[in-house]
C-alpha cells in the first residue's frame, strides 16, 4: 500500500509573508525619499527663476576682480573665477599636507614621551595632551594669530636670524631659491636617490629575513638622499642663486613670504592634532605585550632599538586606523582658515566667489565635492597602508 501523501502548508497570505512585507517597506521608503528630493528642487529652481539667478558653471570664466594674499602659482585680480578655485585650492591642499606632517611628527614624539621613565618628560608630556586636547581648535587659532603673531614688531624692527631671514607682523620672510640652466639634473639625482635608498630597504629587509643580518640601511639612505643630489650640484657649477630679503622703505622687498595667516593656520592645526595622535601613539604602544621588550631585552637589544624594531612595528597595526580620523579631520578642519583670512578653499571660493557671482548651489556643491574627494583620497591611501602593514598569515 502506497504511504499517504502527507497535506500541503497553508499558502503565506502576502501581509504575513516577513521577505515581502520588508521589500514593500523599502519600496514606500525610497519612493519618499525620490519625492523629498524633487520638491527640493523643483522648489528650489522656482526660487532661483524668481530671483532671477541663472544656473551653470559658466561664471567660471568671468574675471574674479580681488587680489589673494597667498597663491602657489600666478594670479592677478584679472584672472577668472575657475583660477580662484585652484588657488584656493592649492592652499587647503599645502597646509592640510605640512598640518599632517608636522602633527604626526610632534604626535609620536609626545605618545613616546609619555611613556617615558623619565618623570618630568613624562609629566610634561601629558600636560601638553591634557591642555591642548581640550581647548577649542578656534580658540587656539586666535591665540597664535591675535595673541602671538599679531603682536611682533613692526618691519623696522624684525626679528632678524642671520642676515637672511626675517620676521614680523607682516610675515616671516625667507631668501627665495632661484634655480640656473640645468638644475633639472638635481631633482633627478635626489629622485634617483630616493628610489635607490627605497631599494635598499627592500633588499635589506629580504636579507634580514634569509640570513639574519642587517645593514645600516638609514645612514646608507640618507648619505644617497644627501650626497648624490649634492655631487650633481656641485658638477653642474651651482647652478642656484638666492634673492633674498631686504628692507626698502616700510616693508621688505625680494625673498619670498610665509603670510602671518599660513602660520597661526599650521601652527594650531598641528598643535592641536599632535594631541589626539600622542594619545593614539601612547595606546598603540601599550597595547603591545610587555613579553615582547622582555624578550628584546633577553636578546641584549638596546631600549632604542627594542622601540623602534619591536615596539613601534607592531603597535603601528594598532595606530593606523585612529590615524586616519586624525587626518581627516585636520584636512577639515583647515576650513576653519576663513575665521583668520587665510585664502584656503572655503575663504576664497566658498566666500568671496559666492558673495560676488551669487552662484551659491554650484560654488558649495563644487567646495563639497572637493573636501568629499580629498577625504576619501586620504581614506584610500591609508587602507592600502594598513593592509600593507598587516599580519600575514603563514
């Protein structure tokens, strides 16, 4: 006899069915969230037609008509907006790249100073993280420029360095290098030098792995870095010549300018981002097993090697993802410039630009596409590193 055939399940009614009901949800939400965005800007394009605003890039090739303090390449007041915008540009880029030097260089120095046997370095150290780290970036901002840079003397009375460098209200003034015929060749010795000595560790860290030994790769590299580019200078007859700084009048004339604005900027963005890195260095560091100095030391290593061989290559597994937040939120940050006058992107662009062409929507969408592609730019670069810098399994 064959087996009954056991009864089928119930159909699901479609309200009951979890999948279905979900997917309707989705559906409701995005279709809100279509609607949301197209009153927006139907409603805003009826404001502008009121208005009578004209939409379009095309205001980028009208002559801008203001001077900018600071700019990397040419520019006069004659020059269109679209070169306002590089301008700016350029300018966030410089002190967002030397902001993320200079506080990762004082940031790991004041995380390692942290851990220091030494009480008063110690102490020191955690004083600058606790001071710093809770005082308002703006704030800090208007101490170096009002309270430090704004309250040097005039130019007759400079702060003089040598005969050559100069500062004061104005800015601190620099000879400015002027390369000869040939000097092309110099930068092409210092990068054939920069691509030795990066071969040179390569070789040197496959060498170590084989046979255990290891080359004083560092003052190999920098002799390269330094000496190879100087030989080339020196074959080529120098040629360099300097303009230098003079006061002629009421001001100086010839060198080249740091603006007082540039550096109560840089100062404060590196002042006050070295101290969230010193506490991300202290972490990282502390993180790593104290069997791992014991075992260094067991080995006759030295306390400098032990950090900097041991330590510091682990611990940077550790510190390279809180880095990257602290890098992007100096690049950020640097948009706080406009409070001051520096001409970064927001005080150039997003300020002056849009106050005088009225082209609000083009010129804040094009200023956040900006800091979008830098962030994620910055993002990028540094998931590569952290995966370079990765434990391998074996």
């Amino acid at each position: 006899m064959s087996s009954p055939v056991p009864p089928s399940a119930p159909a699901v009614k479609f309200w009951r069915d979890p999948a279905k009901r979900a997917l309707v949800f989705q559906l409701v939400l995005l279709c809100a969230v279509a609607a949301f965005i197209t009153l927006i800007v139907n409603n805003t394009l009826d404001n502008l037609s009121t208005r009578g605003i004209t939409t379009g890039f095309d205001f980028l090739d009208d002559p801008a008509g203001f001077a900018i303090a600071q700019s990397l390449i040419p520019y006069t007041e004659s020059d269109t907006y679209g070169r306002t915008f590089v301008v700016g540009l350029l300018n966030t880029l410089l002190v967002s790249f030397l902001g993320i030097i200079g506080a990762t260089l004082l940031g790991f120095v004041i995380g390692v100073a942290r851990l220091s046997p030494n009480w008063l370095i110690a102490r020191l150290a955690s004083a600058y993280v606790e001071l710093f780290r809770n005082l308002p970036l703006l704030l800090q901002m208007f101490f170096w420029y009002f309270a430090v840079l704004r309250t040097l003397p005039g130019p007759r009375d400079s702060l003089g360095f040598g005969d050559s460098v100069f500062l004061n209200v104005r800015g601190l003034y620099l000879p400015e290098p002027l390369p000869g015929a040939g000097f092309h060749w110099v930068w092409l010795a210092l990068l054939l030098a920069v691509v030795l000595a990066v071969w040179l560790f390569h070789f040197n860290h496959k060498r170590q792995e084989a046979t255990g030994q290891r080359l004083p790769v560092w003052w190999i590299a920098t002799g390269l870095i330094l000496l190879l580019p100087s030989l080339t200078f020196v074959a080529l007859g120098s040629p360099l010549e300097w303009n230098y700084p003079a006061l002629r009048g009421f001001n100086f004339r010839g060198g080249m300018t740091v603006i007082p604005e540039f550096l109560a900027l840089w100062l404060s963005l590196t002042v006050y981002t070295a101290a969230f890195i010193a506490e991300i260095v202290r972490s990282g560091i502390q993180a790593i097993s104290h069997g791992q100095t014991e075992a260094a030391h067991a080995l006759g290593i030295k306390d400098s090697l032990t950090l900097r061989l041991v330590i510091i290559p682990q611990a940077m597994r550790v510190i390279i993802p809180p880095l990257t937040s602290q890098y992007l939120n100096l690049t950020k940050n640097s948009s706080l410039a406009t409070a001051i006058g520096y001409p970064d992107l927001v005080s150039v662009f997003a300020g002056t630009t849009l106050n005088q062409t009225g082209q609000a929507i083009e010129v804040i969408a094009i200023t956040m596409l900006v800091y979008l592609s830098i962030s994620l730019s910055v993002s990028f670069f540094m998931n590569w590193f952290n995966k370079r810098m990765a434990l391998v399994e074996r």
